[in-house]
C-alpha cells in the first residue's frame, strides 16, 4: 500500500537536499530540483531498475538527466539510493576537485550515465542507448532468456527542446520505433531569461505525435500517483517512444516560484526559510529523516540488488545453454582485440581512403559482433556500410548498418549514446567539412574520455567541383587543438589500416579518421613501417642518406606523397633530406623525447610542412625558420580536383622551391 505521507517527506527531501547543496556553494540551479522532485522520485522508486552497488550491471535501466543544470537533484537521488555520494560530498557542491561538479560528468560520479549540461544532447545520448539496446537484445536474446531487456529514461526540459539536436533525435528515435525510450518533460514554460513564450510557442506534444511518438499528459507535476501512471502506460508501448509531457513549477515552493527569478541561482537565506515554511520542512540543512533512507534504500537499491540476482541466475542458465553467445555477448563489454588480418598493400597499389576503410570496416564486422555503426545518408560516398549486412530498421534491428538520415548532430550524440551504454563499439560518418554539426557531441566525447569512431571522408580541396562549402580548411586544426581528441589523417593503404587498428584499440579517446575521396598510391616502405609509425603518430617515412639530414619535408595524408616526390627532386639537385608521415599530432606529442627527437631532430632547422588546410598550428613542428605549405585566408575553389590542387601550390615543384627558400632567405639574412 502505497504511504503517501513517505512520498511527499521523500520528495521534499530530495529538494531540500538539493538546495541546500546550492545554498552552500552560494552557486547552482534551484528551480529544476524543486519542480521535478517528484518525477524524479516517482521514476526512481517505482520503475527505475539499477543497482547502487553495481554501476556496471549491464542490463539496468538507463537514466540521463539531459537537462544537467538541475545536477544538484541527481547528486541528491545517488545520494539517497545508496551511491558512493555521502553527506560530506554533497557538501562540496560545485567546489574544485568534487564527485559533485556544476554538471554531472560521467566517470566522476558513481551512477552518472552520460555527462550531461549542453542541452539536447543528453535526448541524443539517450536515443542511442535505446538504439543499443534493441540491437543488443536481437543479436542475444533467445526464446525464455532476455538478457538485455531494458528501459532508457531522460527528463529533459524546455532548453533541452529547443536545441536543434532534440529534433534530430525525436525524429530518428520515432522512426525507428524506440518502445524503451521514454523521455519526462519538465514542462515549466520558464527558461533562463524569461518566459519560454518570448522565443519558444512550437505545440510540443504535436511536434512529437509528428516524430512517431506516444505522447502522455499529466496535468499536476506535483502528483506522484498520476505521473506513476502515465510511467506505467509508456511502458507498455513496444512500438513507439513515449514523450511524458508533465506541467510543472519552476522552483516551486519558493517565492518566486514559476519566474526564472529561481532558475540559476541560489534562492537566499530569507527564500530559503520561507521554503522551508512552505513546503513544511522542519529539518536542518543535509538532515535526512531515516525513513527517507529507508524507503530508497527498500525501494531503489534493495530492490535493484535482487533485480541482478535474477538476472545473473538466467544469464548463468543461458550461458549453459548458449555458451558461445554468452562469450561473444560479454566480450563486446569489453575492449576490442582484433586483428584485421588484412595483407599489407605493396607499391604500385593505390586506393582512396574511403575505399580502403570500406574493406577494413567489412574485416573488422566479421570478427567483431558489436562493431557497428553508420552514415549521414552518405553511405554511397562515404563507403562506411557493410555491403554484407543488412539495414538497422525497425523490423530489423539485428542489421549494422544505421541509417542516420541528414542528422549528423544527433548521429554522433546518439554513437556517444552507444558507447556510454556498453556492448556495442560504435562509428559515425559524413563527409569531413560536416564534422562541424558534430563537433558540440564530438568535445563531450573527449570530456566524457570514451572511445567513439567518427569517419570522415572529402578531406580536403580535392573535393574539387562540389567547391568551397564542401572542402575543409580549417577543420584539422581545429579539431587538433581539442584535448583527449586523436585526429588521424592517413596517407595510404596501409596507414589507414594501422589507423583504423589503433582506433580500435582506444579506450578513453574518441578518434577521428580523415580520409580521402581520391585514389592515393601506396608509398615505399609503408607495408614495413606504418603499423608502428602510425601507433606513434609520426615516423621517418623515407630517412636522408646522411646520418644527419640536410631538412625535413613533413606531411600528412594525401601530401606525403608530395614530400616523397619533392625528396627525389631535392636529391637530384644535391640536397639530402628526409620525409616525415605525421598522421597524428597527438599520439606523436604523447612518445618520448628521445623518440621525437629522432624523428625531428632540433638540429634540423629546413623544415616544410606540407598540408592541405589551414597552416595554423605547423609552427609547433617546423620552428621559426621552417616553410609551411598551406591554405590561409581564404577557402576552397569549385572546378577540377587537380586544377585545384595545383592552384594552391600543391606541386612537387612547389615543395621543392620552398625548401630552397630557407637557403636565400638564410643568406639574406646573413
């Protein structure tokens, strides 16, 4: 029988904790918890299903606070569930070097699903967990055995759903029919400046029956038995994800409740005790009544410890019966090992980028079952599908190859998604100059430290007649100057492999394969080199016949072959110079000093860095009296690849002449 006067004592508990926590910081967002505690409390104690002593428990439900401001309320349910958060944490509220930051950071704070505060994406995150989910539970599940068998919840709010990303996510989730997807609206009609209805009048509840969702009401946020029930009816629609439109208060209790007056800041020592009064609070700030402990302790974690026990116990019989699967189905919780086995390509072989990554994408889904992933309706450009396999759809989610559609903002959210989720190792794709609608989810791919691929093909003026919408310029160095981002531009068959092999093998770093739409030779010495060259980042592709070179041409990508050239040139015309392949900034930034110093010895001042982008960011590799053949101040061209090329200096002739020119300009010098 269900105790009313524990859920509203539970529910004010969980705001006042979260108040208090802000009032101590004297920073935060007081409004979300004290409107949407008793959603929160509802979701969490009657169908959440988790384990507070086992966060990895694969088969839990899954739970995103998309709207991250309101941390405070999440750091509060942890608490109170049984989570590693203790009074004195909270405490330490938004205060330097705490499991209880300003926005909730996955892998700081036990139980925190994904990192979550840009608004939107924490719905795309979700749609990806779900999205993981089905395919998961259609490669394993057999007749009396679901092993994967659960539901994703986010409550977002108004913010989350005027963000450009929750349209691409709603309307990818409703295609595919996410029944376990069931998303709580914190609809409050209050943002931070204001009311919602000076910048905000869409029907949102007609705009997701528009995406194929179910959409549910409740009329009184204050309700838990109503919002029970409308939890309740979501869950029982297999065939389309539920939307919960729930009116709330912002701040509710407070003075100034339903105004953004209590959206972003703490309420005051006067509002505070006037809350108190309001809401009937007779406690002391982070004083929690026992039976407050009690009922989440009953209805949260005890019920979530048994929840695995009988989960183990058929995950135990259904090893027994289906061993091979069970294997595969933990090992893809697990990171990868795989060898491509794909023979090393030898010179006179050439193949472009894409086409390359086409076969190791193949290789690698034939020995790797949770390798999947997908493109932004490019797959004919970007040659990222599998040709053997068949689309992931919604009468077919076992297929691997995911059709994203236009969304590239919501492909890469959701891939986080996946990889946040377990069991599935995951790639995106689109062409490389529409990395920039992905770029928000790819910075909190590298904040969050998890593993996601992001294919791009066209990587540069090559493009050629699609012109300069189409060509990135600016694009590689920008993403270079990311933290925890491995930017890798291979220069032929054989790079790409060994690249591909060490995305792969990431485990706390998204990485970002830039490659070519044009045929690229294979280079001497690759098939011998790459595999360990590329692991490093960079390596001496072709040494100087001296012990100690003369100069150094450096280059990435389709250049290096350019460097090759221009080698021979400078050769013949007496001077001995090596070529550096340098496919990662990063991993080469991260050798020893020994070993960047024996590919980039400091005596060797000549250096031309070759590249087509931006030239920013050379100077760290060629030093002040280098050259750096680049495109600056301006953007591409339309018209023939080759053309193009050659217009912005991207000859052999070229290299070679402006590594002549540190000897005149040297000698003016002089």
């Amino acid at each position: 029988m269900q105790n009313i006067n524990l859920d509203q004592t539970s529910i004010n508990a969980l705001r006042f904790l979260s108040v208090d926590m802000i009032e101590k910081a004297n920073s935060g967002h007081p409004g979300l918890p004290l409107g949407v505690a008793p959603m929160a409390y509802t979701l969490w104690t009657k169908h959440l299903t988790i384990n507070p002593t086992d966060q990895h428990w694969v088969n839990r439900d899954r739970f995103i606070l998309s709207a991250g401001h309101g941390s405070a309320l999440l750091y509060s349910l942890l608490h109170l569930s049984g989570f590693g958060l203790t009074i004195d944490d909270l405490k330490q509220f938004r205060q330097l070097n705490s499991k209880t930051p300003g926005h909730p950071e996955y892998g700081l704070t036990d139980g925190v699903e994904a990192t979550t505060g840009p608004l939107g994406q924490g719905l795309g995150m979700a749609v990806g967990m779900a999205m993981a989910e089905t395919h998961l539970a259609a490669q394993y599940n057999q007749p009396g055995f679901n092993i994967m068998d659960h539901y994703t919840y986010a409550i977002a709010g108004d913010g989350d759903l005027m963000e450009g990303v929750s349209h691409e996510a709603a309307s990818l989730a409703g295609h595919l029919k996410l029944g376990k997807l069931i998303v709580l609206y914190d609809d409050n009609s209050v943002s931070l400046d204001g009311p919602t209805s000076m910048a905000f009048t869409d029907d949102t509840p007609k705009r997701f029956e528009a995406y194929h969702w179910q959409v549910l009401h409740v009329e009184n946020g204050n309700d838990p038995a109503e919002i029970n029930a409308a939890i309740e009816t979501a869950k029982q629609n297999s065939d389309r994800p539920t939307l919960i439109d729930i009116k709330t208060i912002i701040g509710f209790g407070a003075p100034n409740a339903g105004t953004n007056a209590v959206h972003g800041k703490p309420l005051g020592k006067e509002n505070m005790a006037a809350t108190r009064q309001k809401l009937g609070w007779n406690h002391e700030p982070f004083e929690v009544p026992d039976d407050v402990y009690q009922n989440f302790d009953t209805n949260v974690k005890q019920r979530g410890i048994i929840s695995e026990r009988q989960w183990q116990a058929q995950f135990n019989d259904y090893a027994a019966k289906y061993p091979e699967l069970a294997t595969k189905f933990l090992q893809g919780f697990k990171p990868i090992s795989a060898d491509l086995g794909l023979p090393a390509s030898h010179v006179g072989e050439s193949e472009s980028g894409r086409n390359t990554s086409q076969r190791i994408i193949a290789a690698i889904s034939e020995q790797v079952p949770s390798f999947w992933g997908g493109s932004a309706d490019l797959f004919s450009s970007n040659k990222t599908n599998v040709k053997t396999a068949e689309a992931y759809q919604p009468d077919d989610p076992l297929g691997k190859n995911v059709w994203f559609g236009v969304r590239e903002f919501a492909e890469a959210a959701a891939v986080n998604g996946m990889v946040l989720h377990g069991g599935i190792r995951p790639y995106a794709s689109t062409f490389f100059v529409f990395s920039d609608y992905m770029r928000a989810a790819i910075r909190l791919a590298a904040i969050q430290k998890i593993p996601s691929t992001f294919v791009f093909t066209h990587d540069s003026v090559a493009v050629g007649e699609d012109g300069p919408t189409h060509e990135p310029i600016e694009q590689l160095m920008s993403f270079r100057a990311m933290p925890n981002v491995n930017v890798m531009r291979p220069a032929d068959i054989n790079e790409a492999v060994a690249a591909w092999q060490t995305a792969l093998s990431a485990t706390k770093t998204p990485t970002l394969l830039v490659l070519t739409r044009q045929n690229l030779p294979t280079l001497p010495q690759t098939d011998q080199l790459a595999a360990q060259g590329v692991k490093r980042g960079g390596y001496v592709l072709s040494p100087a016949q001296g012990e100690i070179p003369e100069g150094i041409l450096i280059a990435t990508g389709s250049e290096v072959q350019l460097a090759m050239a221009a080698q021979d040139q400078l050769r013949d015309a007496g001077h001995d110079v090596s070529v550096v392949s340098l496919p990662s900034f990063e991993l080469f930034d991260a050798q020893s000093a020994e070993y960047r110093e024996s590919v980039l010895p400091s005596c060797v001042t000549r250096r031309v860095a070759i590249e087509m982008g931006t030239s920013f960011g050379w100077e760290h590799y060629v030093g002040l009296q280098g050259k750096i053949i680049g495109i600056n101040n301006r953007y591409g061209a339309s018209g023939n690849p080759d053309a193009i090329i050659s217009q912005f200096g991207f000859t052999t002739d070229n290299v070679t002449a402006t590594y002549l020119k540190t000897f005149s300009e040297a000698a003016e010098k002089a």
